[in-house]
C-alpha cells in the first residue's frame, strides 16, 4: 500500500480531520501538517531546520498563514517559543531536526516545561524505513522528547499527520498548557495522502474540588497565621492580584508569589506581592510561623537545591497545606469562589482598597556612581516605557533588582522558571515576535548569554524591539555564592578557575555587532540609565554591556 | 545509617576498592572521585559545573592530578571531550549539571558515541533525598543519558562513588570505546566514606571469528570484484592503512574508507585511500558491481539522509557482506589474519609497495583567485604544518577539499562522526589539549560554528594553537542541495529565507575578538594562504574569516 492509499484509509477512521480544497491525494503530510497548525491559530514557526525537514520548509511558501523565524541554535529556537507562548498565551512551533536537534533545544523546553507555557515542536525524523539502518544522526529521540513534553506522537502516515498536528496543537493549549511534539518523518512529511485537520477544543482547567475550597476557607477564617502562595494565571492577571490582595488583607493572612512565575503582572500602579526568595533561609523567613498554607496557581514550596543539614521542603513544622489549585485546575475560579464565600469580609466589594502598603510603589530615583543590582534596578526602574515585557535572567544579580522594577511603568515580568540557563535571549526574541510591538527589556547575566548568544541575530533579522542588558560581572557570580552555601570550603585557585569568566575578558560589545545588532558599553549608573533611555527610543535591538563594579567572585 | 556507615558497608562488599591514605570516613565521595580518575589516568575535566557539582569543583584542589578546562556551554565541554579521547586514545572527564546541562551536551556526545571516542561524563544531580521534591532543575536525568551512552550509572553512597569511577573508566576504554556516564547525586558527593578505587582493566576487543575470516579469504582469493571497506582503528594507523593497501593491492580489491572516520592519518607519504562519498549516488558509483563486501573496523555502509526513491542500504544487489571487524571485534587483529593467510600473494612482505597511484600526493600549488572549496584546500594544503591535527567540520565545502589536504604534511584529520553539528570549534579545542603542543586546524562552516562560538574562549584562556578557518558562505549551502535532492520543489521565499545566513551578515573577525582570540579576514585564496602561514607559525588561537565566493543558496 503507497502513502496514497494509507492516507485515504486514515481519512475513514478518524472523525476529527477535515478537508483542504483539492485532492488530498496530492497534498504531503508537510502541507497539511502547515495548514492545519495555520487552521489551529497558529502563526509562527521558530526555526532551526535539516534535510529531514526540508518538506515542510517548502510547504510554508504554498501554504500561506505560518511565519518562519529562523534561530542559529536549537536552543534559540525553542527559548523564543517558551517567549512566544507566554506572552501570546497561545503557541509557537518550533521546527527541529532529529534527536541532536531536539537535544539542543532540551534546555529551554525544559523551562517552558516548569512554566507551562504551550509549544508545538515539531522534530522531523529520519523515514520511516530508514531508521533501521542506524544512520549516522540515528538517537533514541523519542527518549528525548519524554523528557519535557506533555505528549509525544509519531506520525506513521502522511493521512495522521493533520490530525495528530491538532491533537498538538489542543494538547500544548490543555490546562495546564505544555510542550506538546509531534515526530515528522521525513517519508510521512513528502509522502501523499495528507488530510488537513480542524481544529481540535483544548480541555479546559477543572473546577477545584468542594473539599479542597472549604479547606482553604477553614484556614483563611482562622485565626491562625495563614499565607497564601500564588503563582501561575493568578499573578499574571493584574485583576487576578487585585483580587487575591483583598482576599489576604481581609483574611489577615501573608501574600507570597512563587519563586519564578512564568509571568508576573508587575510596576507601579499593580499589587505588590513578593516573590518568595531563592534562598531557602530567606524564604524560609517569609513562611515562619505559618499554621495554614494555602496554595493557589502555585506548588508546593521547596529549595532549589539541596544543602547540607538543611531542609529542602519549605513548608514550615506543623503547617497544613491545602493545595487548592495545582496545575491543570481553574486557580482563577478557585480565588473568585474564596472570594465571593468570604464577601462579608469585605473581599470582592469595591469599597476601596484596604491595603495600601502593597501599592503606590514609586519610581525609582535616577541612579549614580557604580552600577551594581540596586542602581541596575533603578535605572530600569526609570526608563521602562509603557507596557514593555521584562525578561529577568539576571541570576545573582535578581537580589537587588526588585526595588527599581517595582517602580517601573506596568510591564509583564518573565522568569526563568526551570533554571536551564541560555533562557533569557531567545525568550526576550520570542516574546517581542509575539508582543505586536510591545517593546521587551531582558536583563541577562553574562555568563548564561554565552548559552544562546545567536539569539540576538534573529533579533536583528526580524528588526525586534529588544533591549538587552548584559549584567557583567565577570564570573559565574552565583557559584561563589552556592559554593559557600554547600559548605565545601574556601575555594582553591582551581575551583575559582571554574567561576571565573575573565582572562580573557568578553566583549559583548563586540560579540553583538558580530551578530548584527548595535551595542555600547556603560560603567557607571548614569551612562547605563542614558543608554537605556536611548535604546528604548530607537526601533530594533540594542545591546548594553552594563559593567558591575567590585565583581563578586574574582 | 549516616552515610559514613554507608560507605564502610559498601567498602566490605566490593572488592575492587582500594583505600586513599587517611581516614576514609572523612574523604567525601567528591574527593575519593577525583581520586580515582586520576588513579585510573585521567588527567583532564573539561567543565561547566553547577550548584550540584561545587563539592568536585572544591575537590579539584585538595587531590591534585585532574587539570579542570572551563567551557562556556556544555556543547564546548562535550565536543572538547571527543576531541580529547579521539586524540589521547583515553578518556578527558566532562562535568555537567543536572538533566539540562547534560542535555546541552548531548549533540556532541551524540558524535562521541559515534566516534566511538572514550569519554566519561560525571553528571551532577540533586542530593538523593531532595529528588522527590521535584525542585525546578528536575528532570528525566536518566532517559537523557541512556541516548548517548554505553554505560550508565548513578551511586546513591559516597563509598560507592570511587568504584563506579574506575568502572566508567574502564566501560569509556573498553573496546569499541564509548560513553560512559556517572551521575553523581550532590549529597552522594559531599559525604564523608569515599574510598579511592584502584583502576580497573578495560575489556579488550574480541577476536574475529574463524568463520568470519574464512569469509573474507574466501572473496579476497575469488575472481569477483570485492571492495574493502576501511574504517575505525584501521585508518587511525598509517601502518594499519599500509598493510590493508598491499592487502587490497594484492587481492585486486577496491579499498575505500567509511564517509566520516573518527580519526584519519592523512597527508603526503602515506596511503591514500579514497573516503565513501556523503552524496548516496556518488557512493553507490563507488560500490558498483562489487560482489563481495568486506567490511574492517567500519560499518554496513548506508545513506546519510533517506531520499524519495533511492535505497537506503548502499550494498548492491547480489552483493555478499562480511562483516569481519564490527565494533568490539580487533580489526586490526583481523587485517593481520588476512594479511598473514594471503602472504603468499605478496601482502605483508616488505619488498616495495606495489600500490604507487595510493601514494606520492604532491602537495599543492599556492592558490590564486576567489575562495572556494578547491582554493581553499590548497591554501591549507601548503600551510600546514608537521604533524597537525585537522578537524572537519566544513560540511559542504568538504566536497572539494580532498586534493588539496591529500598532499598536505602529514596530519590527522577528525571528522563529524554522528552529523550533530557544533563539533568542530570544540572538538578542536579538546585535540589541542590532547595534543601536547601539536597544532590544530579547524576547518569550520559558517552555520554550523554559531551553535558552540563559545570554545574559542576556552582556546584563549588556555592558551591552545587552534587556528580556525570559518569557510563565510553566509548560507546553510548543504540545505540547499539537500532541498532540491529531497525533490521538494523550487523554495520560494520563505523557504530561502531559513536557509540563508545574511541579513545581517555575520562577522566572525568581531565576534572571535569578544571572545579573546585574534581574527582577520580573508578574501582571496592568496590572502587566506598568508594568514593560514602567519597564523600557524604565533602560538595560541586564531582565527580566518574565509569569505567564499558566489556563495550558494543566495
């Protein structure tokens, strides 16, 4: 049987597929594969494409409607998808190729895994009936994609092609939103028979359970010291904070934000949560004493890293938890019915705003003298225009930042929610690919640039709108830090050796006009803030090499 | 049981330990690591560690042998560490952290492990307890290591840490040479009870089987056309590749070597035997009407990519197969069976070499005129130095290189093994480390260099003789022929658009300088040839940028 006919035999069993105009006899798995992702909503594909994927690069020219951008690197590749998906709330594709392809593209899926962003990636793959020759780019890519997607399919013929590309498609727009791959042989992506597919409903968050919001509300009317954690579509929606605020204040419990939501609703005018810190004595400090924890969008909290002699479960003795919305339930719907419950408490009135010390924090003042985290802040804090995206991979710089950033005009705030470094480029290219115009400000520590530095060529490519400051301290500056904290001794000239990203020095300056983009180098608080200001004004990207003074570590 | 107990338990149970001088009850399982890889000859850790790994990083300074390399990326760590084992013919330890450090380093532990190339890959994990909490950096740490590796293990006690050292050593040499992956959980690493191992025999190559020698004299004495197809150790050894010329020479066999050789001993004086072309069609021209195969330290040879129409499998029809020397089995053993059974016909005597059209490569003539692939392997072949190590990654430049480095000095020349580009910067980066002062050529496509740039860094800090010649066509050229061999029709714009490096150009002379390393660019073949002499005759990196003519896919 010809992948002709197994198309049309794929055509009776399955209900969901549609029909493009014309014979599907003629039309490959690759174009039907475009125009159902077209058909599904989605309008951009992130790209990093080989021979196995040539199908389907050809297919975007006779299929109109998906807009390929083209990354140097997988990594870029999948981070400006992790971008693209949480600030469009809707999915990118990203186009990779074989199991090396994917690998390199682990690490930012990895992250958009732990923030739940939704992503189509699409791997071609060797034919069907050459992968038992064990061809040189042969690897066990299906391991690889288990490990950061939510769903995996192989299409095996051109006729399931369509429908297992809508499956994607509502897979990776599912609550809680994931990575969803869909594997593309190449015989499957050239072969015939492809039926393009409608698209498919994404199954929504479910409702929290009775038990579950009685059990917060038992807690929340007790007069025992309660937090409430938020985290996930709650802290991304300034309607959302709003409401959790005058929940917590009329409750008299905490208000603490996950460690790294994917996006945070943030500056001056909206609530002010604190994020919970990620040290784990510090955070550990914002939960003392708690009776109750309730989580709502958020997990259970726990340390980053395991460090002798101390705990790694946050929660503190003798706390209940109530974990009221985990991912993949309606954290929304549970915070309006907590909400309305304890309406006689004053939540969900319009009567004013109780709690003021969570608000009205103001801009920041202009900054001077050496730059280091807080005048960084400040200078942000300053010069953000109106509704930018803030991408945050400034690592161990992040420590001081909080109080400028809160100041800043109302922006959306991305952070690196799984820790695969390499995050803050790429996401900084894919949100501004989805931000229609919104201008992004990344701020990204010079150590973890050098994982995906080709992002920033892309940026000049599709003339994006993205500031990048590079926080240049020199060094791994947050191993000096853990190294201290695992307690494993005063370093040696080897280990500082390994933390160390001098001799010889980078020059981002240098680095970013290689790859097309303008770029200036600032010392002090005041060049910084000037820099900034005049990067935002310009269209297209700029780079700022933002050099710390008394680097940490060296 | 505190995990001093733990190793004391584990020391009663395994015999293969030795004991370090000391207390082992206070030697953590990090420093009986260390130990231990340097015990069993290991003196390089090519390294880009995390919070997990901070107790082997402090380890490097309290037991002295291992020399630790920093490399901005794990895809610079990985391909050094190839570079390292193809070079030293012993394993250079490669330190990541956690699931997505590794999974950064996978591309080039995909060509490792098709090279191959002993290597051992020391993965930090959370501590053993702090897993279920799913922490941020948590992930299938496992599946990621299973796609690369011959052998795999975690230690869950630091007395368990030494032994599992020394058997990764012995798994990365024993024959045919692999990765071997130990993952090390940081609470496993900062224990007290490790106890050093002594090194442990790597499993040598088995013997060819009787029968399968039989097989193979049986189509070298028959009247039929044979081909031998080389590969593996066998043309890693200039006598090796001497003996298996007088031995086809002898049987009237064709001789070729597999498409992509770990390591080639190439150059002027020494045998010159014809490489299976990438290009399916080329390849079968080369293998037609054959009607026995041999097959000596390579594989069953087979397409790169599948194409609609064509075969797969490149072994004619009616053509038997012998498969003498698999991986694992001592194709040098067998080439020497061979030899001894036909001496009779003249092979192995040292009476002259009857093969004169296999040698006496003159080196080139200085090339004029625009850079393409043919000038540009002059201009190699008449710089290069004695005893270089060349390593390939210029994809599709490559196919007009040979002449040119057929006659150059004598030198060894790597190539990418697996397809999983990013190889080159890096990998020339690990043979320089290896290579004891030898110098290092790195003929670099444009594309493929932007995923791992960051290994020039680590050629200036450490101060290595790596020149890099970036071969600027400014396109993904080997897409575009892989486009029209697909038959996926004329690409239209968008199509073009992904295969395109320009808008903006990249310039590799800025982006090598903001990296340390020196640059210039060449733009004709009397330039590049100055700069390849001027280069190789400074200590430490350079690199040329090779602006080729007419670039393809514009």
């Amino acid at each position: 049987m010809g992948p002709a006919a197994e198309g049309k035999a794929a055509l009776s069993t399955s209900p969901h597929e549609s029909q493009e105009p014309g014979d599907p006899a003629v039309t490959s798995g690759a174009r039907a594969l475009v125009a159902t992702l077209v058909a599904s909503g989605v309008d951009t594909c992130l790209a990093n494409p080989g021979t196995s994927e040539m199908h389907f690069v050809a297919a975007l020219d006779s299929v109109p409607g998906l807009r390929p951008v083209l990354g140097l690197s997988e990594g870029v590749v999948t981070g400006a998808a992790d971008g693209y998906g949480r600030v469009a709330g809707r999915p990118a594709a990203a186009l990779l190729h074989l199991g090396p392809g994917l690998a390199n593209g682990v690490a930012n899926l990895h992250n958009a895994r732990r923030a739940r962003t939704p992503v189509v990636v699409v791997v071609g793959d060797h034919a069907t009936y050459h992968k038992r020759l064990d061809a040189p780019l042969e690897s066990d890519l299906d391991a690889l994609a288990g490990t950061v997607s939510t769903w995996v399919r192989r299409s095996w013929r051109p006729g399931d092609v369509g429908a297992h590309a809508a499956s994607a498609v509502a897979a990776a727009r599912s609550a809680p939103g994931g990575v969803a791959t869909l594997v593309l042989p190449a015989d499957v992506s050239w072969g015939a028979g492809g039926v393009v597919a409608a698209p498919r409903p994404p199954r929504p968050p479910a409702p929290p359970s009775d038990a579950d919001l009685d059990a917060a509300l038992l807690a929340l009317r007790s007069a025992e010291p309660t937090v409430i954690l938020v985290g996930g579509e709650v802290v991304a929606d300034p309607a959302a904070q709003d409401l959790v605020l005058r929940l917590a204040t009329a409750a008299g419990a905490r208000l603490v934000c996950e460690t790294f939501p994917a996006r945070m609703a943030r500056g001056s005018g909206r609530a002010r949560i604190a994020r919970l810190a990620y040290l784990a004595e510090m955070a550990a400090a914002q939960l003392d004493g708690a009776r109750h924890l309730v989580l709502l969008g958020a997990r259970r909290p726990v340390a980053f890293f395991a460090y002798p002699g101390r705990p790694g479960d946050l929660v503190p003795d003798g706390c209940s938890v109530c974990e009221l919305a985990p991912p993949g339930v309606d954290a929304i719907g549970a915070l309006r019915a907590l909400a309305e419950a304890l309406a006689g408490a004053g939540v969900g009135s319009p009567r004013g705003d109780p709690v003021d010390h969570h608000r009205g924090a103001v801009r920041a003042e202009r900054p001077s003298g050496p730059i280091d985290p807080e005048t960084l802040g400040a200078a942000v804090g300053v010069t953000l225009p109106e509704a930018a995206v803030v991408v945050d991979e400034s690592v161990s710089s992040s420590f001081g930042l909080g109080a400028g950033l809160a100041g800043a005009a109302p922006h959306d705030l991305l952070t690196l929610t799984g820790g695969a470094i390499g995050f803050g480029l790429p996401c900084a290219t894919g949100a501004a690919l989805a931000g229609d115009g919104r201008p992004v400000l990344c701020l990204q520590a010079d150590g973890s640039a050098l994982y995906t530095l080709p992002a920033l060529w892309t940026q000049a490519r599709e003339s994006l709108d993205v500031t990048t400051v590079i926080i240049d301290n020199r060094s791994y500056a947050i191993l000096a830090t853990e190294l201290d904290r695992v307690e494993a001794g005063a370093p040696g000239p080897l280990a500082r050796s390994l933390l160390d990203l001098s001799r010889p020095d980078l020059d981002f300056v240098s680095l970013a006009r290689g790859l097309g983009v303008p770029a200036s180098r600032a010392e002090t608080a005041e060049e910084l803030t000037r820099q900034l200001a005049a990067a935002h004004a310009e269209p297209g990207p700029h780079l700022i090499d933002a050099v710390v003074a008394a680097p940490v570590g060296r």
